[in-house]
C-alpha cells in the first residue's frame, strides 16, 4: 500500500451499544515517529467516534501537512470523498429535503481541518490484520472502557431534546 509522502494517520472509533460508551483511537507515523491519541465519552455513537478519530489526527497537526487518513468508516470515506459532507453543509445540514445531517457538529470541525491540510482519505477493512487500523481500534475500544468518561455535550443534549 503506497502513502503519500508526509504523515499516515490510522483511525478508529468503538462503542459498546450504538449508543454507549464510546472511544476514539488515531495512531500517526511519520518516518519514524509515532504519536498516540484516544479518548473515551460516557454515551455517543459509533460514528461521532470515527469522526473525532479523524478530526483529533488532523488537530495534532501544528502545521499545514500532506497527509494520509486510513479510515475503515465507510461513512467518513465516502462522505468525504465523494463530496457528500461538503454538499450537506452548503445545504444547511440536509441530507436532502426531508433529512437533516447527523453529526454536523463534527463534519464541521472535520471540513475545516480538511481544509487546513492537503488529505488524501482511504477505506482500509476493519479487523483485517492491518497493523495501523488494528491498533487504533485497541485504542478506541481501551478508552470507550476506562474509568471516568467524557461527556460528548453534544450529543447527550441533543438526545434530551
């Protein structure tokens, strides 16, 4: 598998019950560095994990970067690739007429770091033996388990509301 030069970021989210505790695990290699990042929430979605993956990988950054995100959330993919999120935000958050968009509070966040960097966003199967995915996926399921949880403010309020 080719990267492109610059940085590799391995993504990955996990939650016990859709939703449940959820974490997030995103592994970045550059040359011979390597950086570490998870966090864990209370109550989320497994798909506000995958989109914080991301969007915590890219927030690492302290500069503007080449970068490759290796991605096995069909959702982030294609939504970004094929142009889907950036549609969704010019429509006010609609998925089309009847639908809102989930999540626009992390495609927002994640359009703009996109934005800040140069991406190149790849589908790589989950569960597979692919070393950089296996161990973000460690660490998104290590912190959806640990001992006091974040709140994902957001996404609690809205359930109540």
């Amino acid at each position: 598998m080719t990267v492109d030069k610059g940085i590799a970021i391995y993504t990955d989210g996990a939650c016990s019950g859709n939703p449940g505790p959820g974490g997030y695990g995103t592994v970045l290699l550059y040359g011979e560095r390597r950086k570490e990042l998870s966090g864990g929430f209370r109550k989320t979605t497994n798909n506000r994990m995958e989109l914080l993956a991301v969007i915590e990988g890219l927030r690492a950054l302290n500069r503007p970067c080449a970068v490759t995100v290796f991605s096995d959330s069909k959702y982030i993919v294609d939504a970004v690739n094929k142009g889907w999120a950036r549609r969704w935000q010019a429509n006010g958050w609609r998925r089309n007429k009847n639908a809102r968009a989930l999540n626009p509070d992390l495609w927002g966040q994640l359009l703009t770091l996109l934005d800040a960097h140069t991406v190149n966003l790849r589908w790589v199967r989950g569960h597979s033996g692919n070393p950089g995915n296996e161990r973000a996926d460690a660490l998104a399921v290590a912190a959806s388990q640990g001992n006091n949880l974040a709140i994902d403010e957001l996404y609690e309020a809205q359930v109540r509301a």
